[in-house]
C-alpha cells in the first residue's frame, strides 16, 4: 500500500471489490470478515459486579488479518469504516477502532444503504463519526443474551440433558410454536353445513350455482336438520331475484419488501428459508458481476423495517412503468406508504438499486437463486408504484319462502399491477366465484337441485417458518437482523422440527419451555420480550444508558436463577420420548426417536434388553426400478440426501436424483429429477426406454459419484455404528 493511499474496511471481500472499482487507485479496499473482536467463548466475558463491563478479546485465527489491517491502517492518510448500515455493523466498526488502535482524527464513518457508484461517491464525501448510541444498544443486547445464555444453559444441562442452550429470543419463539401446537391439541370442531342450489332463468338466460346466505339476515346453519327444513322450504318452489348489485371493484398493490414480508414472501412462492433468503439478499446487495456493467450491487440494505422510498428512486420508477406499460399503468403521483408503529426507520424498503435493470436482461449473469429472489424483489417494487387492479364485481340474491342464496362473479377489467406481480398466500383457498349470466332482476328460477356439504371448523395452522417469522414481527419480537438466525437456532437446537413444512415443537422442546415459563416467566414472555427491544431502541435513541437496562433486567433474573436452583436442587427432568410409527422387528415394541451426536434416529425403548437402532428416512414417492420396492431418502456420510431401495443391499438401488410421482408415459418406470433447488424436469432413468436421460445430461455441475451396490452397503453400516456408540456409552 503506498504511502497517502485511503484505506477503507468493509465485511466482506465481494463488497470491497464492488467498491474499489468505484474508488479508484487512491483508496485500498479491504475486508474484515465481520467481527475480529468478541466477548470471549470459553466464560461469560462479562463483569456483573463490576456495572457489567464487557471483556472483549480478539477473535482465534485472525490474527494474521488483524496484524495486516494494523500494518495497513498506520500507512493510510485516512481509515474509512464502511462496514453494514445497522447496530451489528456500527458495533463492527468501533471494535475495529479500538482493536486496531485507529486515531480519532484519521478514522472516520461511511455507510451504504446500496453498493452503487452514486451513493458511495456521496457518502465518501459526507463521513461522520462512529454512532456511539448504535454501538451501545448493540452492547446491550450482546450482553443481554450473553448473561441469558451463559446462566440459563447450565441449569438445563443439570437438570434436563446435557448440551442444551437457551436464548433470551429463542426462547421465545420456540414457546410460540409450542403454544400453537397446544391450541391444536385443544381445538374441539365445530359442525356447520353449506347448501347450494342450482338455478335455471326459465327465459334462457342461463343457470348458475347460488350458496344459502339467510333468512335474509346473514345465517350459519350448524346442523343437517337445519339445512334439510332449508330444502324442504324451498322445494319445488320457484325463486325471484331479490337484488343484482354491480360495481366496480379496486385492488390497491402491496408495499414494497422489508425484511420480514420478503423472507415470508421468499418461503411461500421461491421455498426459500429465511436464512437462505438473507443469504442470497447480501450476495444481491454487495454486488453481483453483470455482463457488460461490471460489478453491481442490485438491491438497497435488505435489513430494514422502513417502508420510505427515496424520491430518486420513486422517478426512475415512474420513469420506467410510463416507459414500459403506458400512463394508464402509472397512477399519476408517486404512492408512499405509512410506516409501521415501532418501525426504527433507518433505511429504505428493499428495492432494486437501478430498476432499469430488468431480471430477463440480467439472468445470465445471475445463479438460478439469485435470479429468483432479484426478480421477486424487482416486482415486487415495480408494481408498488402502480395503478390499482379494478374489476367488475355483480352480486346477485336470488329469494325463496323467506331465505336469500347468494351469488357473485367478479371480472377483471384492467390488470393494473397485477400484470407483474400479486403477492402469495399463507392459505391458498380462495373463494371461488361462478360465471353469472347477464340479468336484469325481472327474470324468475327454477332450482334445478341442491347440494348440502357437512364441514366442520379447522384448527389454527401450525407455523410455517414464515408465519412464525409474522408472528414475531407482529409481537415485537426480535429485530430484522435477527429473524433468520431466530429461526434456524430453534430448529438447530431441535427444540422444534419441520415436517411438511410446517413446524412442530419437539419432547425436549416442550419440556425445555415448560420449564421456562414455570421458572423464568419473564425472562420467556412475549409482552417482555418485546418491551426489551423497544428499551434498545431507547437506547439506540440516546434515550437511557444501556447499562441501566442491563441493572434493571439481572435484578429480577438473578432472583429467578436462585429460586429455580433451590426448587430444582436434587431433581432431574425426564424428556418423554417421541413414539413414531416404526415396529422394532425385533422384539415388536413402537420405537422412539432419540437424539444422538449425529442428530435423530430411532431407538428401541426395550434398551438394555432389545439394542435396536435404525436411521430415521423418509419414503418417497415412487418405486424402486430395480425390484419396485420403496424408495427411501437417506443422508450419507458427509451429509448429502441419496435415495435408495428400502431392501438395501439386496437389492443395491441407490441415486443421487430424487424420485417423483410421475410415471414415464413410455415404459411405466418411476420417473426422477435432478436434485437442488427449484423446479426440475422429470426425466426417466431406464437405459432401455426411448426417454432415458443419460447422466452427463441431467444438469449436474460437477460429476456425481457412482451409485453402487458396495455404496450401499457402506452407508447402511451407519444405524450399526449408532448402536455401537449407544451401547458403549451405556
């Protein structure tokens, strides 16, 4: 680094790359790799007696990086900390100036709500100092989580099993899905009934389908004897048309992503989880090299609650939809959305940094994720800024002996911004709406037949990952940086599992919690929990000092940590075992799940007596085209999910590529897809069917490892293996 040069620190290498091409020769671009000084791992590292000080060291293994930033930032003129524009990153880049000895006059502070040449120029030309408020709330909740973690984890490891972890959040969020799963245990159906009748116009017009609505008040009918009188009232009667209301219908867009609504949007429409959402999302807005435009980062900083829009970025979408889709697309003045209740508003909404950068222009140059999730988070923007959708609605009411059936159709008559984009649904069903005939209210009906359904009420639906992320949103719980990691720490702990999809808490998830709630009710309350993020706002906000928060939350808890010892002391908690559906074939007890150092498997409960173990798999659809047994899914031993013929190496099927539920239309063999990401197109493995694909053209990047007999049976030594350990360690 010569002499003069500025040098500029930021997280990662992919963003100092993007930046330095902006720069030029005079600034030296370097990354950090996050954080080079923590709160130390084998103790606590904080001082509660001494007003909870912190002792931070520097991280193992960076020293190297530490001795070159060091050596670098004592040539540099001046040392710009351009590290992520949040708490986490203002924490970031003062512990890099304490590190590294930075000198208050040479030091100074950027930030980048996008990676774009315009706004780097901008901010390298408007530094400030390091946001000692923003460092102090990060602190807080480091050492908050610190105290929680490190006092907590102990007493579960003496009094439930060793190994468990508890978090001030992720508590939390493991008792809502815990909660969820005992309001469905609870849920008691209700019985209620739909009819339908069938009506004919006697003057041609047409027939169409009307549903009972009441008597005419609106009515549920709750038993069949209540909707057998309904048919018997009306039987052979004929019907008139009560009322035909017409209007005109609009659908205004949806706001463009924050953190929470694109990480429930990426799970519900790409099946993305919020940690592969943010994952992908950081690679989109540190840059990405573009064919023909060199580096780019295409997105603003994708952790945010604020839904404001800068008005530089609400002309170029103006600007673009006039462009594109003509002024009746455009609603004349640009739409600005009201920001939620406690939303910090720091940054803009996520949105595409140049929107004239169509996703088709640019997917060659993008992974088939990227892709996905740019072209999500560019259309959903562009049709934020757009007209409304407007259709023609009717609703028709047809009456007999006193009771109203309801009919209603609505037509779209201009597409408006659902021409590119309608926002996806937790619940897919919809009402659905009949065509209707054009009437005009003199016409009289005849009720061809009626059709009476028994429904009864569902339970609520247990959490998707999205959902849960929602519902911490909706709660208070949690902090846009913190909802992907939340999510992944409760499933990583394996208080809660994800089958089909949706989330279930497990045994020692339930035990854990309850546990929790008896002993340390506030520190697991939602209402607190929340109250606790607002007071690192406050302190974010220079409001409170952070370390008062601190004194205020360790005097209850302390109190708490010494009760729950005293009761507990003596007692061990049992986590009851999970019974699944598989018969030990060796002494026909029902297995249980266990949990080992290499995750579930199931167990016998007859051990010592009965040492039956087995690898818990998953059957696919499909059929084995060796013998036309099961397929099972199988991990091997690096962790890479195989499919294999449940007769194992008898049979000796086994492939990388996954089973579908399609049959080849040519020779009747299960066809597969080519495992990753995305949809796939089915192709059939038989290398005597016309339709064989051979494996060189299945899409793979690199060549995958033969299938064979001896693999197998290799990798049905595993369960064996497990059994080994747990008799051993008996």
């Amino acid at each position: 680094m010569a002499k003069g040069t500025n040098l500029v620190i930021v997280e990662s290498p992919s963003k100092a790359k993007t930046i330095g091409k902006y720069l030029g020769p005079n600034y030296e671009v370097r990354a950090c790799m996050g954080h080079l000084r923590d709160l130390p791992k084998s103790t606590m590292g904080v001082q509660i007696e001494n007003d909870f000080e912190p002792e931070y060291c520097p991280l193992e293994g960076k020293e190297a990086l530490i001795a070159e930033l060091k050596n670098l930032s004592q040539k540099a003129s001046v040392i710009y900390l351009a590290t992520d524009p949040d708490r986490e990153g203002e924490a970031i880049s003062w512990h890099l100036m304490k590190l590294l000895d930075l000198p208050v006059d040479r030091t100074k502070r950027v930030t980048f709500n996008e990676i774009t040449k315009n706004v780097i120029l901008n901010s390298m030309a408007a530094p400030r100092s390091i946001d000692e408020n923003l460092v102090d709330a990060q602190q807080a909740r480091r050492v908050l989580d610190r105290i929680v973690g490190y006092q907590l984890s102990p007493l579960l490891w003496k009094k439930i099993r060793r190994g468990l972890s508890a978090g001030r959040v992720q508590s939390v969020a493991t008792r809502l899905v815990v909660e969820r799963e005992r309001e469905i245990a609870a849920f008691e159906p209700k019985e209620y009934w739909t009819l339908d009748a069938l009506l004919h116009c006697t003057k041609g017009a047409g027939s169409f389908t009307a549903r009972y609505y009441g008597d005419p008040k609106k009515r549920e009918l709750h038993t069949e004897e209540e909707t057998d009188r309904v048919i018997a009232d009306v039987q052979g009667k004929e019907f008139t048309i009560d009322s035909i209301k017409r209007s005109e219908k609009h659908r205004s867009p949806t706001p463009p992503f924050i953190t929470s609504t694109l990480q429930q949007e990426a799970s519900r429409k790409l099946n993305m989880t919020p940690r592969r959402t943010m994952s992908i999302a950081q690679q989109l807005y540190e840059g990405i090299d573009i064919d023909g435009e060199g580096t780019v980062g295409l997105i603003t900083y994708m952790r945010t609650d604020s839904l404001r829009i800068s008005e530089e970025a609400l002309a170029a979408a103006k600007d673009f939809i006039l462009g594109r889709y003509g002024k009746d697309y455009y609603p004349g003045s640009p739409r600005r959305y009201r920001k939620k209740e406690g939303a910090q508003d720091a940054h803009e909404a996520i949105r595409p940094s140049n929107v004239a950068l169509d996703p088709e222009e640019i997917k060659g140059s993008l992974t088939k994720d990227q892709y996905r999730l740019y072209k999500l988070i560019w259309s959903r923007y562009v049709a934020s800024q757009m007209s409304d959708a407007r259709y023609d609605a009717v609703q028709i009411d047809a009456a007999c002996a006193g009771h109203i059936f309801r009919a209603s159709e609505q037509i779209m008559k201009f597409a408006g911004f659902t021409a590119i984009y309608e926002e996806g649904r937790d619940d897919e069903s919809e009402e659905k709406h009949g065509s209707l005939p054009n009437l005009n209210g003199s016409e009289s009906l005849r009720c061809e037949k009626t059709v009476k359904e028994q429904h009864f009420t569902m339970p609520p639906a247990r959490y998707t990952e999205a959902t849960l992320v929602k519902a911490m949103e909706d709660q208070g719980v949690g902090r846009p940086s913190t909802y992907a990691s939340i999510v992944a720490t409760v499933q990583d702990r394996e208080y809660v599992i994800k089958k089909d999809k949706r989330l279930r808490p497990t045994p020692l998830g339930e035990v854990v919690t309850d546990l929790m709630i008896e002993r340390f009710n506030d520190v697991i309350d939602v209402e607190f929990t929340a109250s606790m993020e607002k007071s690192l706002d406050q302190i974010e906000e220079g409001k409170i000092p952070w370390k008062q928060v601190l004194r205020d939350f360790y005097g209850v808890f302390h109190e708490q940590m010494i009760s729950a010892e005293q009761a507990l002391e003596g007692k061990r908690i049992k986590v009851p075992d999970e019974v699944s559906d598989e018969v030990c074939e060796l002494c026909g007890r029902q297995m249980v799940v266990k949990i080992g150092r290499f995750g579930r498997f199931l167990a016998c409960p007859g051990f010592p007596e009965c040492r039956n173990t087995k690898a818990i798999v998953e059957k696919m659809p499909g059929r084995c085209p060796k013998c036309g047994s099961t397929i099972l899914k199988r991990k091997s031993k690096r962790g890479y999910a195989y499919y294999a013929c449940e007769r194992g190496a008898e049979c000796g099927f086994m492939t990388w590529d996954v089973p579908t539920a399609n049959d080849c239309p040519t020779c009747g063999q299960t066809m597969f897809k080519r495992s990753g990401k995305g949809q796939m197109k089915p192709f059939c493995i038989n290398e005597e069917c016309s339709n064989f694909l051979p494996e060189d053209k299945r899409g793979y990047k690199r060549k995958m490892p033969k299938a064979t007999s001896e693999s197998v049976e290799q990798e049905q030594e595993e369960p064996e293996k497990t059994k080994k350990r747990r008799t051993k360690k008996s």
